[in-house]
C-alpha cells in the first residue's frame, strides 16, 4: 500500500516539485520499484524540458511549433495516466526513459 501512494506522489510531483520529490524519494526510499519509478520520473522532466526548449527554437521558424505544442501536452497527460496506472496496482513505465531504467 504504501508503495501504491508513493508512486502516485511521484507521478504527481510533475505538477508541483518536477525534480525535488524524485530524487528525494530515490534518496530516501528503500523499495526497488519506487526507486525505478523515481528516476524514470526525474529522467522524463530533464529529457522534456530539453525537448521543449529545442521546439522552443524551432519554433521561431515555425517548424518546432507543433513539436512544441505535442510536448507541452506530454508533461501533463504522462504524469496523469501515470497517477491512474499507479492507483489501479498497474505496472507502468515512462515513455521516452522507461527502457533505460
């Protein structure tokens, strides 16, 4: 049970401590699995925010724009279907990072 809510903190951290709650609970936590989950959360952010900053750039020439758009929606929907795999006890892992982890 506890594993259950500390992934659901990780996943909703995006919305309010993006880097601060992942690492913390990499530091602190002591199970495998939120240990995995807390690094795939913080590599996501990193990666994203690269991501948004390249179409950011892009954007200026307009080819970056819809990239732009479609990566902004990404930070927000991932972490929800994350919060609700974790609610229903699902395995679930990010996209983009979840196979290097």
């Amino acid at each position: 049970m506890e594993t259950k809510w500390s992934k659901v903190i990780i996943h909703a951290s995006a919305f309010f401590a993006p880097f601060l709650v992942p690492i913390l609970f990499f530091i602190f936590s002591s199970d495998k699995e939120v240990k995995s989950i807390s690094l795939q959360a913080l590599l996501f952010q990193i990666v994203m925010g690269v991501l948004i900053v390249i179409a950011g750039i892009l954007s200026v020439v307009l080819i970056g724009l819809p990239f732009l758009l479609l990566f902004i929606a990404m930070v927000y929907i991932v972490p929800i279907i994350g919060i609700v795999k974790a609610l229903s006890e699902m395995p679930w892992r990010y996209p983009i990072v979840g196979r290097w982890v």
